[in-house]
C-alpha cells in the first residue's frame, strides 16, 4: 500500500475532575506509530500516561494497522475499512481514571445516556429555577393515596428545586437530571459535560451530555486560543489576538447575537489559511475551505454554497448543530473579483445573502437536511495586491510588515470597484496580514510548532539518538530559495523535507553510529551535501 497503513482515533482530552479525564472521539487519522508518538500531518501523545493527559488537549488511542483490519472485517478496500473502523468507535467516549498512578480506561456509549429515561429534571430556565417531570414521575404522584402524600411528594420537588437553586449561585449549575433517585447526569457552566460517579466505578455510573467536535463556548479561554494559533502562526501578534477574540464571540453567540464576519488580505504565504486552521482545531469545531474562484451558482457545473456546506456537514459527521457553529473560510476571495465570466455574477449576490445568514436545503442521498448559516463563522482571505504598495520587499534585514502596514488601504477596493461596498461593509472586521521579515521567517524555521525542520529535530533523536543542527548558512539558504524561485512560506516545510531525504537514508544505513547530523548551506540545493559525525 502507497499510503501509511496505521490509523487512529484522535480524542479531545477534557479534565472533569483531579484523576478523572474524558476522552471525545474527534475524527480518524492515518500515520505511524513509534513508542509513545504518533506521526501524522501533526505528532500526537499516545494516551498511556497521566502526563500525556495533562500536557495535551489532543491525544491518540485505538491505533491499528489497516492490513489487519482488512483480514478482520474480511474486506479488501482499505478506505471502506477506515471508514467503517471510524463508524464503530464515533460515539465511544473514553473515561479515564489516574488515580493511584495507574491508567483505568472505561469506554462508554454517548448515545447511551440520551436514551435514559430521565424522571426529574432541575433546570435553570430564564434565570429561575425550575423541575420537569416526565409521564413516570406524574403518573406516581397521581397513584398516591392521600393528598398528604402527594403534598410531601411536591414538598420534596420544592426542596430539591431549593437546593439546586442554591448550587447553581456557587457552583454555576444549570442542569440536574435525576433517575431512580440517583443523580445521573450533571451540567455546569464550566464544562462540556456533566458527570456523576458512584463508588462503583460501573460503567453505568457515568453520565455525558455532550456532542462529538461540540465545545461548551463558556469554557473557552480566549487567550488559550490565542496561545495556541501563536505557537503555529508568527508574525502578526495583534492580528491573531483580534481574530481570537473574533471567533470566541462568535461561538458564543445566539442566532439573535449573529456573527461576525471577517477578511484577512495579504500576500500568500504569510499565514491566513494556517490561523484559521489552528482556531478550528483549538476549537474542535469542523472546518472547511472554499476555493471562491472556482464557486458558482447552484446547477451550474462548478462548486455551489450548498456543496460546500454539504461537506460542512459531513465534517460534523452529520452533525447539523455542530455544522452551524463551524467555520468555513473563503479563500482567494479576491480572485471572485478579477473575473469577467457572467457565471461569476449572480456569485457575488449568493455570497451577499450568505454572509447575511439564511437557511439551505442540502439536498443528499437519504432525504435533505437544512442547514442555517447565521451562526456559521465566515472567513474572507486573498491576497489583494493592488490594495497594497506596489514596491515590495522580501525584507531581509528589514521589516517590511510596517511599510505595508502604512499603506494598505480598504477604501482602494471601492474606488477600484473590486467588490461593491454593499458587500464588503457586511465584513465587519478587515484584518491585514504583512510580508514576513526575515526575522520573523527564522523563528518559524526555529521555534514554530508547525516547523518540519524541529519536527525532524525531535525524531531523529529518538530514533536515532541523533543531533541535528542547522548551521546558520542552511537557514540563509533557505530563504534565499524562497526569494529566489518565488516560493512563499507555504512551502517551506516542503524546502526542508526535500532537503533532509539524502540524511535520512544515510541515518537509515547507519544507525547506530552517527552521533550528529549538521545541515550546511549547500544542502538545500544539493541533499547530498551534510555533515554525519
């Protein structure tokens, strides 16, 4: 098989309690695993520690190899495996206990806690306190005999009402559920979920009232999420603090609040796509990326709003709720507007009425499903060069972000006609991003957490107990190969990965007797050119 054949499930780690963790399934991914790292377009911790939980908010489990899965499901696609692996574990949380230095893992059913029959209720509703009952507990209070025991019966709801009203002003509770007098599912303001355990530790002692990618927007930590597209995204620190706060809000948001859009221009390569990735992720809520210049009105041949908000949906594994709370990011937005096909028109007034926010009909296979837009997050990014200064830099030694920054000018863009002000005054927030100084060009080289040159760095010391160092000539090179063959920092994890693969074979063929591996300014045009020592 050309592709890896280990895949795995990745969880969104939750902290409920000292020892206590909940594990959500997220999505499928494929790569390889090697001790307690598993390789993917990202490295992530293989759940098997109390550290790996409380260091990471993303973690691996129920790794398999997809030649064994195959024999196993007695299936020779592959993709249909993975798909029907992912099937099976998409509604299997995980609670895991590290109480006593040791690793416990109870796996449950999500869908089973939606099916209790709940008896009572305890609910804040329009800030007062209420209980439901449901057709169980109204046809017990009916069979009791005497109005006195009916009055005691109510006398109970009225104190548990009482109590619950009181936990809520110190605990920030907003909803108990109650069965068989047990308390079996709880909900704070705090967190995702509501969880109950009795000594026990039965696997029907857990209670979860959650969804799959969902986040309880109040548990957001905004500079959590500006923290985390910082360590990914360099260069535009009040950029992503702004856009942070942005879609924090917007999470947060009622379909009566709505959301705010925004538009981020600027040159290629200087990080709008990855901040956008990196918030949805931090999220969990599904993204998706629109190519504008290929999208057209619905029955025409091309990519139509209902399209892409049918892989939207997908994406939330069918999930409309979570659907209508994810982003979807329009990309080479500015290309809509240098075409003069008819066809590109009417486009423009569809993306009028989306941004506005107004309810699909996606049309599928097993009947159609509507899917609102008014709370959907909607990103804008192209690079609009004529907006900018015609002299450009690539900056070395300089920082070009304040020249641009001087003369970027939203008003060009009416002036030019590029989009009709009707359209773009719905686009609340327009975000600049720079040219990346060269400065700036080596701490992602150096520091970021996307960098495939310290993603490298930290494997070849593990597997092969290998230093690598980069001396200060392969960093110059390669910029200098940026500049030189017009390539922008989207493809500079692709420079250093082409750069390492000679190094890499001779690791292969010598392991065990190479201590460092350091990288020289000729390497980046010539692989075969290093240093082994």
């Amino acid at each position: 098989m050309s592709r890896l054949e280990e895949i795995a499930i990745k969880y969104q780690r939750i902290k409920i309690g000292k020892d206590l963790f909940l594990l959500v399934p997220i999505e499928l991914i494929e790569g390889h695993s090697v001790s307690t790292i598993f390789y993917s377009i990202e490295e992530y911790k293989v759940l098997e520690s109390k550290e790996s939980l409380e260091e990471n908010d993303f973690l691996v489990d129920n790794i398999s190899n997809v030649r064994y899965l195959c024999c196993i499901y007695e299936y020779d696609n592959p993709e249909f495996v993975k798909t029907y692996f992912f099937e099976e574990e998409k509604d299997k949380a995980i609670v895991v206990d590290t109480s006593q230095n040791r690793i416990r893992k109870v796996t449950i059913d999500i869908n089973m806690f939606r099916k209790q029959n709940i008896e009572e209720t305890y609910q804040i509703s329009q800030s007062q306190p209420s209980v439901i009952l449901n057709e169980s507990s109204i046809t017990r209070l009916l069979n009791l005999e005497s109005i006195e025991a009916i009055r005691a019966e109510l006398e109970r709801y009225k104190k548990s009402v009482c109590n619950f009203a009181q936990k809520n002003a110190a605990d920030s509770l907003t909803k108990v559920s109650v069965q068989n007098g047990h308390v079996t599912e709880v909900n704070i303001d705090k967190n995702i979920l509501g969880i109950n355990a009795n000594n026990n530790n039965d696997i029907n002692s857990f209670s979860i009232n959650t969804n799959q990618h969902a986040i309880d927007p109040k548990t957001i930590s905004v500079s959590g999420l500006e923290k985390y597209i910082k360590e990914r995204v360099f260069g535009h620190p009040d950029e992503i603090k702004r856009i942070a706060t942005i879609l924090v809000m917007n999470l947060r948001a009622t379909k009566e609040d709505g959301v705010e859009s925004i538009l981020i221009p600027g040159p290629t390569g200087t990080g709008k796509t990855a901040t956008i990735e990196a918030a949805s992720e931090y999220l969990g809520v599904p993204f998706k990326i629109v190519d504008t210049s290929n999208l057209v009105a619905q029955g025409i041949k091309g990519s139509s709003i209902e399209d892409e908000l049918l892989s939207l949906y997908t994406l939330a594994n069918n999930d409309r709720t979570i659907a209508e709370k994810g982003i979807i990011a329009f990309d080479e937005f500015d290309k809509l507007s240098q075409s003069d096909l008819d066809i590109k028109g009417p486009v423009k007034n569809i993306l009028l009425k989306f941004i506005e926010g107004t309810t699909y009909r996606i049309e599928r296979l097993k009947g159609d499903v509507l899917i609102d837009t008014r709370l959907l997050s909607k990103i804008f990014l192209g690079a609009f060069e004529e907006l900018f200064t015609e002299e450009k830099s690539i900056g070395f030694g300089t920082s070009v972000k304040e020249s641009h920054r001087r003369n970027f000018s939203l008003k060009r863009m009416y002036e030019k006609q590029i989009y009709s002000k009707e359209l773009i005054t719905r686009i609340p927030h327009v975000i600049p991003y720079y040219e990346l100084s060269e400065e700036i060009k080596r701490d992602i080289i150096l520091k970021s957490k996307l960098s495939k040159y310290l993603s490298k760095k930290r494997r070849f010391e593990r597997d092969f107990n290998v230093e690598l160092i980069a001396e200060d000539s392969y960093i110059e090179a390669l910029l200098a190969a940026l500049h030189e063959e017009d390539r922008s920092i989207r493809d500079l994890n692709n420079l250093i990965l082409s750069s390492l693969s000679e190094a890499e074979h001779e690791l292969l063929e010598q392991e065990g007797h190479v201590k460092r591996l350091v990288l020289t300014g000729e390497t980046v045009s010539d692989p075969r050119k290093f240093n082994l020592s």
